[in-house]
C-alpha cells in the first residue's frame, strides 16, 4: 500500500508538472504570436505609407503632365 500510495503522488507530481509545463508553453506560443502580430502590423503600415507616397508622386506627376500641355 506504501508503494501505491508512493507511486500515485509521483504521478501527481508528474502530473502537476507537466500542467505546469503546458501553461508556461502555451504563454510563449502567445507572446510569440503576439510579437509576430505587432511586427505584422508595423511592416503593414510602413507599406502603406510607402504605397500613399507612390500614389501621391504619381498623382502630382500626372498633374504636371496635364498643367503642361494646358500651358504648351
């Protein structure tokens, strides 16, 4: 009986481990993914920046384009 209760607190143990582990495991998987989600957004927004800078050149180019075949 010594023996079964001994073995049934080392599963315990165990047990309460590997729980422990499964949270600590789960937490990085979310603070990863979170980092990844944060890096996602800035690089989104720098290529929309860059994409509204384009837009905006070609648009003034186009403007100049029209203004100078009014004027000539």
């Amino acid at each position: 009986r010594i023996v079964q209760s001994q073995r049934l607190k080392t599963i315990r143990q165990l047990y309460e481990q590997f729980i422990k582990s499964m949270e600590d495991l789960e937490k990085n998987h979310e603070n990863l993914l979170t980092g990844a989600q944060n890096e996602l957004k800035k690089e989104m927004a720098l290529l929309q920046k860059k994409i509204m800078m384009e837009t905006q050149q070609q648009e003034m180019a186009s403007v100049r384009k029209s203004l100078q075949s009014m004027l000539f």
